[in-house]
C-alpha cells in the first residue's frame, strides 16, 4: 500500500513538472536586438575619454543629419577588424561617429586609437559596461545608426562592421537624405 502511494506521489509531481516544463516552452523568448527602444538614450551621461568630463549623449548627436554610436574596447579583437570601416565611415563627413570604450583601461584605449587612428568625434568611458547595457547592447563590438533630428536608432549591428553593413550604411544614409 505505501509503495502505491509512493509511486503515485512520483507519477503526480513528474506530471506537475512537465507541465511546468510544457507552459514554459509557450512562452516567446525573443531577446533580439529587434525588440530593442527605438529611440537613443539622449540622457545617458559617461565621462569623456581625452579629459575625463561628464557629457550627455544627447549633446554629442546633434552635428550632423546621422550619428554612429560604436561600443568598442582595445582587447576586442572583431573591433579591430571593423576598425577600417569606421575610419571610412568618419571619411564621409555626413556622419558623426560616437565611440564608446567598453570595459577598458585609458590607456590601452588611447593607445589602440593612436595605433589604428581614431575615426570618432568623441570616445566616452565605459568602464562597468553599464552605459552600454543601458543604450540596449548584448556585447561588443555593437554599432546604432541614429537618425540625429529625431534620435530615432535607424538600424542597430551586432558585431563587427564589414562591406555588406558598411554598404548597408551608406545607403540609408543616401536613401534618408533625399
């Protein structure tokens, strides 16, 4: 008799699992950059690489039609190879390029952007990542292109620029001017 109930304690709470288990697979686990805010934090504050003063993020997109805001560190080695794009990018003079640094020394910063030359208008700190995480990104390298006159994100990349996302990039840009 207690072996029956025993046995049927371990049928009644293994269905009560799977059924756990069954409701949770319902759920939509989308955490795609898609679902991010559309809009850039403008009130997001970060000390400056250079000099070390406070900004808000909303004083540095207000140049140009367009905004880059690429989160970066020296130790990323993907951030290297999207380097070239971003200098190419600075080259277009239609685009302002944010940088911020992520989770790095000043100095090992200051030395990859003396090394590789520094495609940004202005570099901010990020030295807990909690800027990054606040704008919205998953990890690095993460690149925004913002709409300056409503600070609108137009598209958002994850992970390195290369030809297609640069192309890409160009084009909306053309394609939003005219």
């Amino acid at each position: 008799m207690i072996k029956n109930i025993k046995f049927i304690i371990i049928i009644l709470f293994s269905l009560f699992i799977f059924f756990i288990f069954l409701k949770g697979l319902e759920k939509p686990n989308n955490y795609l950059p898609e679902k991010t805010s559309s809009k850039i934090e403008t009130n997001l504050s970060a000390k400056k690489l250079y000099d070390q003063k406070e900004v808000l993020l909303g004083e540095l997109i207000n140049n140009n039609n367009f905004s880059i805001i690429n989160i970066w560190a020296s130790w990323c080695l993907p951030c290297r190879d999207e380097h070239v794009y971003l200098l190419n990018l600075k080259k277009t003079n239609s685009i302002n390029v944010i940088g911020i640094n992520y989770k790095d020394k000043k100095s090992n910063a200051v030395e990859f952007l003396k090394d590789f030359g520094n495609p940004y208008s202005e570099v901010l700190t990020d030295p807990d990542g909690t800027k990054s995480i606040e704008l919205g990104a998953f990890g690095i390298p993460e690149t925004y292109l913002v709409n300056n006159k409503n600070k609108e994100i137009i598209k958002k990349y994850i992970g390195p620029l290369n030809d297609v996302k640069f192309k890409e990039i160009l084009k909306i840009i053309k394609n939003e001017k005219n």
